[in-house]
C-alpha cells in the first residue's frame, strides 16, 4: 500500500502555536510525510518532538503567530532533519546511507578547511573524526549523545556538517595553543606561570566579526538585486505573505512565486560566500578586509543562523508609494 500524499503546498493546513504539534494531526503529518522520516522508521510521534525542539526558541518568545509557525517548520530541511533523528536514534540503514552520502563531502570540506588535497591523510583525519560524534550512541547506558540532536533543520545538512567540522577544527588548535603556553610555562629557574582556567564553555571571540561581516555581505548582495527579484524577498521575509497572496500581488502564479525564490535565495547565497571569500572594502570605506577562509565562512553561516537579529525591513524596504517600514526583526 503506498503511503498517503498530504496536500499540496498551497493548501497546507495552519498550526496554533498555543497547543502542542501533537495537537496539530494534519500539519504534522504533512511534514512527516514530507520528510519521508517513515523510511528511516522515524515514527510521526519521534518526528513531533524533534520539530518542537527545533521551533522551541520560537514557541519560547510568546509571539509566534499560526503563520510565522508555518513559515518556520515548512521551511525546514525536512528529509534532513529525519536523516539526522534516524542516525541519532541509532538506525544503521540512516546510518549506512549517511556514510555512503556525506563522507567523501566531509573529506572535501575537511580538506578546504586544512588547504590540503581531499584525498590527504589530514583532511581524512579530521573528516572521520567526526563520526564518533555524530554516532554517539551508548546502548549500554543508554544515553544519546550523538552531535545530530543539535542539528535542527534550519540550514541543510551539507552546511551545519560544515560548521561542525570547521568549530572542530579551530577548537583543536586552540586546544594545542593551550597546551604550548602550558608547557612554555616552565621557565629555566623551574618555575611555573600559572595559566588562567578556561571557561567551560568556550566563546569564540570572532562571533561578533563573523556575524557582522555576513550582514554586511547579505547586504551588498541584496544590492545587486533586480527590484522584482526584492519585492518578492521583501513581500515573503519582511510583510511574511504567502506565496499565493504574492503571486496575486506580482500577478504571477504561486509556483512560478516559489521557484523564484528558490533562485534567488541560491543565487545570494552564493554571492555571500564569494564576497566573503574574496573579501569586503572596510564600513570606513577603506581598504578591503582579507577574505575568509571555508572554516570561516561555514561559521559565518551557522553563527548568523543561530541569533543574529537581521532588520529585513531595513534590507528590504518597501517602495517609495507604499510608505515606510514597520521595523520588524527576524533572528
């Protein structure tokens, strides 16, 4: 028996982010459905919680509207989220398909971070590493503690695995950093400096750099953007219409709407990381920056998608005749 096809897009239904997704039979089904979590056997009541962990900072906020809900989990990488829960629930035929698809990925990637060839022993290193952490499933004590629970579906698989192999990296030089100011710390006379304690958490000092340098490249890249090709972002982002209320709008039908977006989003994406890459003039108007190494950008990314408030109001105002903007943020 095949399994049932959910509606289509346009008819997707609404969420009230008053009550547990559970609550919200169709809609959950639609997004399992979607996911295609039930090859994985990732069950509709597993795939629930792991969307309410996802939307849970939105849920926390109190100002979740039915639509914003819908915008935010319809949004999701969904057939990577399931990939990601099944792998974190120890299913060896994800775990199989994981290997097969993302480890020659994970070397390439490794091997960008390092500057060295894919096939090196060091970007092999570094790649493989990772997979004890993402299997991290001890059955004995039975505690989860796979790296994938932190994924949550807010970028594709490829980026987060990205940013975790790049945060892996930079956490291991600054592990050896520390170890060579612990040992020079033995001075000739025998005595020793004491190096202050770490925090337990370690704060990447470059945060701040890294998400402002994304705005800025967001930015100029939105700049270079035909004004049909912004009124949409502008409609769909910062008014948060949906794509049949813009397709009405633009007198355009709801699937050209959407595959529109879909371009566009690829094509900034690719324009932030090539200005990211090759580097950005200075807010002073001075000399450009140096550009970003991949381990960098991929942090970029993933620093920018975890809290950074972006003015989409401001990026994207509305036309001279529609008046100003409301001033809404978005994370």
């Amino acid at each position: 028996m095949t399994e049932d096809i959910p509606v289509r897009r346009g008819n997707r239904p609404t969420v009230d982010p008053a009550l547990p997704l559970d609550a919200c039979a169709s809609f959950v089904e639609w997004l399992h459905a979607q996911s295609k979590a039930s090859r994985w056997g990732v069950s509709r009541e597993s795939f629930t919680e792991v969307l309410q962990r996802s939307a849970k900072k939105l849920l926390a906020a109190g100002t979740a509207t039915p639509q914003k809900l819908e915008q935010y989990l319809g949004a999701l990488h969904l057939e990577d989220l399931a990939l990601a829960t099944a792998c974190a629930q120890g299913c060896e035929p994800a775990w199989e398909h994981f290997i097969t698809t993302y480890r020659s990925y994970l070397r390439a990637a490794a091997a960008a971070i390092l500057r060295c060839s894919s096939g090196s022993a060091e970007a092999s290193e570094l790649a493989d590493s990772l997979f004890s952490e993402l299997y991290g499933i001890d059955k004995q004590k039975g505690t989860d503690r796979s790296l994938f629970r932190y994924f949550h579906g807010r970028s594709s698989l490829k980026t987060w695995l990205r940013a975790v192999l790049a945060q892996r990296h930079i956490d291991a030089l600054r592990a050896g950093r520390r170890l060579e100011e612990l040992v020079e710390g033995d001075a000739c006379d025998g005595s020793k400096r004491t190096p202050s304690s770490p925090p337990a958490q370690f704060a990447d000092p470059h945060r701040r750099r890294y998400t402002e340098l994304f705005v800025r490249a967001l930015e100029a890249s939105l700049e270079r953007r035909e004004p049909r090709e912004k009124e949409r972002l502008r409609l769909y982002y910062a008014e948060e219409k949906t794509l049949a209320e813009i397709g009405r709008l633009l007198g355009e039908h709801e699937s050209s709407v959407s595959r529109h977006l879909d371009s566009v989003r690829r094509d900034l994406r690719n324009e932030v990381e090539e200005l990211l890459r090759r580097g950005l003039v200075a807010a002073n108007g001075s000399a450009a920056q140096p550009g970003l190494s991949e381990a960098e950008i991929a942090l970029c990314f993933e620093y920018s998608a975890e809290n950074t408030p972006i003015d989409l109001d401001k990026l994207l105002p509305p036309p001279q005749s529609q008046g100003p903007a409301s001033g809404k943020q978005r994370t």
